[in-house]
C-alpha cells in the first residue's frame, strides 16, 4: 500500500522529488510519544518503509521490494484511469 500511495502522489505532483513532514501517532506507534521526520522525495520514503519492515522483522527483503513493484504497478493502473491533467 506504501508504495502505490507514495508513487501516486509522486504521479499527482508530477515529480518525485517533494519535501514533505512525517509525523506518526502515537496510536500507530503504540507508544504515548508521536514520532516525525522529513522526507526529500517519494521514492526515499518508500526506501525507508522498506527498510523499516526489515529491521522491524515483519518481512524480508524480497517481499518488501516486490511489494514496492506492486505499488508502482498499481499507482500506474490508477494514473491512466482515474486522475485527468489539469489544466
């Protein structure tokens, strides 16, 4: 789902590289303290989610960057049937 997200938003604005804020909840943390950071690009933040699974031991790396694929495949379904330029 990460990848499908962040590659459809790197479609919308029409480039990869946007500085954007993270900021995780403590309810998606499960710990009372929200967590942050900045991300320089799509494509680095799904890096890092990557990575973060793999060090969370949640998945292996295989899975992770044919999940990646998959989002990229998915976020390209959706560019050609459901966003219109703008003009």
């Amino acid at each position: 789902m990460s990848g499908a997200v962040l590659n459809a938003l790197a479609d919308f604005f029409g480039r990869d590289k946007v500085e954007f804020d993270i900021v995780c909840g403590p309810v998606a943390r499960r710990r009372p303290d929200p967590a942050s950071g900045t991300s320089s690009s799509f494509s680095d933040a799904l890096q890092e989610v990557v990575e973060a699974r793999i060090w969370g031991g949640i998945h292996f790396r295989t899975a992770d960057e044919q999940g990646a694929t998959m989002g990229k495949q998915i976020a390209q379904w959706i560019k050609t049937r459901y966003f219109e330029p703008m003009r």
